[in-house]
C-alpha cells in the first residue's frame, strides 16, 4: 500500500484508543511500534503518520488481549469516538453545509464520493460500487484487519462504527452502514453497504 495512514487518522484513532483502553494504552502502542506517539499525538494533517503494517498492529495487539468478539466491541467504540473530532475539521464542515444545500434525496451520493476519496488519500485505496439498495466502498488492504488472523464474521467495526455516525451526521438522518465482505474472513476486499 503507498502511503500509509494519515496523521488526521491515526491522531482520532489514537485518541479514541486512549479512551477506550485506559492503563492498557502504552503497551497496546508499544506493541504496534507507535511509542513515539505516546506523548505527542501525529499532526493534523494528511501526510502519512504510520504504515498500513503498523496500523495494523493495533488492533492486533487488541485481539491477543482481547479475542474476536472483544476486539470488535473494542474497535466499534474507538470508531464512535473518532467521529466527533473527525466533525471538527474545517474540511469536513465545508462538505457538510454543501450537502445541507442539497436536496436530502440528492445527498448520498455526492457523500458516499466524498468519502471515497477521502479514505484513499488518508486511509487505504478504495473502489466505488452502486446497486439499487446501497453504495459500496472496498477498501482492497484494509490497515484494521491487515495482521489480525481469521475471524469467524466481518471485524472491521471501528471502520464500521466510524462510516455510519460520521454519514449520519452529515446527511441529517440515521444511516445504515454495514461491512458486508472483509479480508480478515477470507474476502478479496473489506467492503461497507452504505444503504439507501
């Protein structure tokens, strides 16, 4: 994967982690070689922070502590709490008040774009597909499950978490965002039903 991942990311995600792992957060970051953010979080930007590999190593980390079903309650929660800071950025309130000027049916669209590209440049490549019941985003290297070993049902749950309360908010209405295929379960992609 070229790149890596985003300091905007890895600052929420960490931040997130911080949160929801209490005393367990300096192992969980030494354990994924990130100790160099213990104590200063990566920059609020988009150059790359951490490799996808060292990403990975986080929730790794998580699931040997932790096993599956732990591990994606765990990374559910820091998904959620990725969202509020995720909000603040000017950037994404310049795309929420352009979609607030859309009509509400016109909206997902334009969104489910938005974050797409969005998640390529920061996050891992993505592909867009459209059926009559939802768009789908693939995301062909996935940095959640890329060292996790296989699991029994999709694990991406912070990407999960994370894509549902962020298109709910900025399209003004609950939206269902599930992961319908992921590598990490013998998928060629880890792929996310944004439902119409």
């Amino acid at each position: 994967m070229a790149g890596g991942v985003a300091g905007t990311v890895l600052r929420a995600t960490l931040q997130a982690t911080r949160r929801a792992s209490g005393a367990q957060y300096p192992q969980l970051l030494e354990q994924a070689g990130l100790s160099r953010y213990l104590h200063t979080l990566p920059p609020l930007n988009e150059a790359p922070a951490c490799t996808a590999v060292e990403f990975s190593r986080l929730p790794a980390g998580v699931y040997a502590m932790l096993g599956e079903p732990l591990t994606r309650l765990f990374l559910r929660n820091i998904g959620a709490l990725a969202v509020p800071r995720t909000l603040q950025d000017p950037g994404i309130q310049a795309l929420q008040a352009n979609l607030a000027a859309l009509p509400p049916e016109a909206r997902l669209a334009p969104l489910v774009r938005s974050i797409g590209q969005i998640v390529t440049r920061t996050w891992a490549p993505t592909t867009l597909t459209e059926d009559a019941s939802a768009w789908y985003l693939s995301v062909g290297e996935c940095p959640t499950c890329l060292s996790l070993p296989p699991v029994s049902a999709p694990i991406c749950a912070n990407s999960e978490a994370f894509y549902a309360g962020f298109a709910s908010r900025l399209m003004a209405r609950r939206m269902r965002v599930v992961e319908v295929v992921c590598r990490a379960t013998g998928g060629p992609t880890c792929t996310f039903a944004f439902y119409k």
